[in-house]
C-alpha cells in the first residue's frame, strides 16, 4: 500500500499532521487536500487534544497547489467545472482552519509557496526554520495568487500584501519575520520541537477562552476577509482558464520561461 498524504500522530495534548509528500514537496494535490481536511476535523473531535502542528516531510513545508495536476486537468472538457471546484475545496480549506476553536501552530520546515503560504496564514502560530522561504509566485505562471491574498492583507497589513501580490518574489525567512508572517525563527530540526512547546504552552489556558479569542480574531474582526475568500477563490479559478495559464503551466512542465504575449 502507498504511503498516506497526510499522517497525525498525537503527543501528549498535541496533535501533529505531517504533510507526507516529500517527492513532490508536499504539493496540494486534490487527494492530499480532502485529506488535510479531514485531518482537521478527525483532530477537533479528539478532546485531548489541545493544539494542532501542522509541518512537512522532507526539506519542504509545503510547495503549494499541485500545477502538473493542474496542466493535465487543462486538457479535460471539464476544466473549468474542475478548477471551480477545487478552488473552492482550498477556500473551504482555510475557512475551516480559521474557525478550528484549537490553535493551530505551523511548524514551517523549508519553503512555503503559494498554496502552501496560505496554510501558513491560516494558522495561528508559526514557526520557522531559517531556510523556511516564503512567497506567492503564481503570477509567474499566469496565475492569480487571489486565493490567498484576502489572508494575507488580513494578516500584514495592504501595504505587505501589495509588495508580494505584484512582484511575485520569494522572500526569506528572515524577511517574513520582519512582516509578522512568521513569529519565530528556530533551527531548522528545532521546528517541530518548538511547535510542541507553544502547543504545551497554549494547553495551559482554558480551552473556552482560546476558542473566544480566535473567533473575535477571525470571525469577527475578519468578518470581511473571510467573504472575501470566496471571491478571491472564484478569481483564482477565473485565472487558470486564461491564455496566460496555459503558457504558464506548460512553460512549467517543459522546464523553461514562459513567453507571454
């Protein structure tokens, strides 16, 4: 049998889900996405549970949204019908990781690009290693990063969030520190261990107070940008079916830059 896409282990009052596809830089493919999800929701249910690790196999937290799965769904008749439905999987995604009533605590490995800087968002706590890089390069292959930018405006500020939407840069670790995207720089095999602390941490406060605290924050204070997920999902599947995308995806594949017209 085939490893799973996603594995949870439980640690005292932590639970921790390992993005578990370290061949492909833990890539959202749909599969590894509706088991995430499912992650989330198995870990709410598990009362001794107090507080959620999220981190990633190998050298890479997480590359973002599969595009070799996103080129080949561009040959099928049902493509655009297919990219509306897993735009909107992922804003269910990050909807559902800003309501969870446990803090989740992003032990940020390697990398975080595009989709995987969305899950990073979505958290509450993050933790990162030095060679923990972070952008939203999808532009640079003639997709819209609309999915994720209501997230991140939310979470540094428009100014921020105008910088790395238009320039589509890769910044580092040490950069996004400055920005408040990641809280804390570790070592890179200290990451996990010191997700654990903070969810040791988090485990000594009334479960009721926590749950509150991050509804007033996401929910109602971020009343707005959670609407604005949907239109950023809708955007973000409008931009997959444009000429730029196909000359994008298939630059990606072919392993060169893309010409665009």
């Amino acid at each position: 049998m085939s490893e799973p896409l996603v594995k949870v282990q439980v640690h005292d009052e932590a639970g921790t889900i390992l993005l578990n596809r370290a061949d492909k830089r833990n890539a959202l493919s749909r599969e590894l996405v509706a088991e995430l999800d499912q992650a989330i929701e198995d870990l709410h249910l598990e009362r001794r549970v107090r507080a959620v690790i999220i981190t990633g196999a190998g050298t890479a937290f997480c590359a973002g949204l599969d595009l070799v799965e996103m080129h080949e769904t561009a040959q099928l008749p049902s493509a655009r019908t297919q990219w509306e439905t897993d735009s909107l999987a992922y804003r269910d995604l990050l909807e559902k990781m800003l309501r969870f009533p446990k803090p989740l605590i992003a032990a940020v490995n390697g990398p975080a690009m595009a989709g995987g800087a969305g899950l990073v968002l979505a958290c509450d706590i993050v933790v990162a290693a030095h060679e923990a890089r972070f952008g939203l390069p999808e532009p640079m292959r003639g997709i819209a990063a609309a999915a994720v930018a209501p997230l991140l405006s939310f979470r540094v500020g428009a100014g921020p969030a105008a910088f790395l939407l238009t320039t589509a840069g890769v910044i580092s670790a040490e950069r996004a520190h400055h920005l408040n995207i990641y809280h804390e720089l570790v070592d890179q095999h200290w990451c996990w261990a010191r997700a654990k602390e903070l969810a040791a941490h988090c485990a000594k406060c009334a479960p009721t107070a926590l749950q509150l605290n991050k509804k007033m924050l996401n929910e109602t204070i971020g009343e707005e940008m959670l609407r604005q997920l949907t239109s950023g999902a809708a955007m973000s599947a409008s931009s997959r079916t444009t000429e730029a995308a196909v000359e994008g995806l298939k630059a990606f594949r072919e392993k060169r830059e893309p010409n665009w017209e």
